[in-house]
C-alpha cells in the first residue's frame, strides 16, 4: 500500500472574479521511504499539490490518503506530515531564537524533553549547538534552511514535503542541502515528496519524478528513464534540455 495516495487531484482557485483551474485531474501513488518528485514550469501546479495535502489550497475534487486513510488535517497529520517551504528567509520568525523556533512544536504537542531534542536536532543538520541561542538574520541562507529543516523533523514526521527546497540559495550551498536531506532520509526512512522546476535537482533527489504542465501531469519518468533521456513527450524532453543547458552553462 502506498503511503500517499493522490486519486484526480483537482485544486480551483477564485482570483479576480474568475475561476483558475491550479491542478485538474492529477494522480500519483508515493510508496513509504521512496522520494517522489513534481517538476515543471512555474504555474504547472506542482506546488499547489503539496499545499492542497496540508490544507493551504482548496480540494475542488478527487481524494489524497494518507496510509490509506483519507487525509484529516488534525495533529496526528502534523506528526506525521511536515513541509519545507522555498524561502528560508520568509518561514521562520525573525524575533524567535532558533531554540523557540526549534522548541515550539513540542511544546505544541506535548512532548518534553526540549533541550536534548533542540540539541540533537542542530546536530542533526549540521549546525553548532552554540547557534540555539541566535535568530535568524545572524545566519546565512544555508543555515536558515537547515534551521528549516530540522524544525520539520522535531515531531519524527514519515512525510517530508519539499517545495523547492534549495532554489533560493546560492549554487554552491543547494548541493550540501540536497545531500543533508537525501542523508537525513536515508537515516530515518523518511518519504519525500519534492517539487523543483530543476530536472537536475529531481534527478539527484528522486527515484520518480512526475512531469507537470498547467496543472495537468504529463508523463512518469523512473530515475533510470529520466538519467538516459527517455521521454515520451516533448514538453518533457524540453524541461530535460533546458536543464541541461544550465548545467553545461
């Protein structure tokens, strides 16, 4: 059984007095510690599906299950879902401390021993301990997703969803990201489910990728199709080209 389950996926939005069709018709199936990814052009709707399965983007139509069990956004579905936004800068509060940041959830659920979590979870992605104390803008834009990062992983969540995840750093701290989160995977059998606009970033990520384009899917690639080029749609092979004439630029 699949650990997500999305069946005819259709997200509508009403802006301006008309109505925009996000997503329409989109199914995939994610099994437990697989990394599945979402790519296209922005405006695809990939992003809109991970805010529709945490409740920031309305259902029109279709189902998204979680374990089998239709999704019910209550604090069993905090524990086991959580989400890493794009901009590192926007997402944590610019007044707390990384410890309240990092803190808060567990205060939140219930769980104790915060100290030795908030500790254990700097650890975890990298950053000093001495760093519990600071705010944000002492950090860089590495170290904030990172902060990021470990606060989606305090509750010991099954599900990470990553909405572009590393677009907003610089080149050379998107690859050590990418590889605290494929480790941080590998240790605790996370399952990722991870948008990018980035052929390149899916392919270092996921084991498939499902191919979006104005809300529609358009085709699966394995990770093995999608490293040999073998595309059966156009709008797919141009999103693989135009990865790979920036990774040659």
């Amino acid at each position: 059984m699949a650990l997500i389950e999305i069946d005819n996926l259709s997200v509508t939005f009403t802006a301006q007095g008309r109505h925009v069709r996000a997503v329409e018709g989109v199914s995939l199936s994610v099994p437990a510690r697989e990394s599945y990814g979402l790519v296209g052009e922005s405006g695809s709707g990939k992003s809109t599906i991970l805010r529709a399965i945490c409740g920031l983007a309305p259902v029109s139509a279709g189902t998204i299950r979680i374990g089998g069990e239709v999704l019910r956004h209550d604090k069993a579905f905090v524990r086991r879902v959580q989400m890493v936004f794009q901009d590192p800068y926007a997402s944590l509060h610019p007044r707390h401390t990384l410890d309240r940041t990092l803190s808060e959830p567990l205060a939140i659920h219930g769980l104790g021993d915060a100290d030795r979590r908030v500790m254990q979870a700097l650890e975890a992605v990298g950053l000093p301990t001495s760093f519990r104390f600071r705010y944000p803008h002492q950090l860089s834009g590495g170290q904030r997703q990172r902060v990021a990062i470990a606060r989606a992983l305090m509750l010991e969540p099954e599900i990470v969803l990553l909405d572009e995840p590393t677009s907003a750093l610089d080149a050379s701290v998107q690859a050590e990201v990418l590889n605290l989160l494929s480790r941080l995977r590998d240790e605790r059998g996370l399952t990722f489910l991870m948008v990018s606009h980035d052929l390149a970033v899916i392919d270092h990520m996921c084991d498939r990728v499902l191919v979006m384009q104005h809300g529609r899917a358009v085709e699966e690639l394995t990770r093995d199709a999608l490293a040999g080029a073998q595309m059966k749609t156009d709008y797919a092979r141009s999103l693989f080209e135009a990865s790979a004439d920036r990774m040659m630029g």
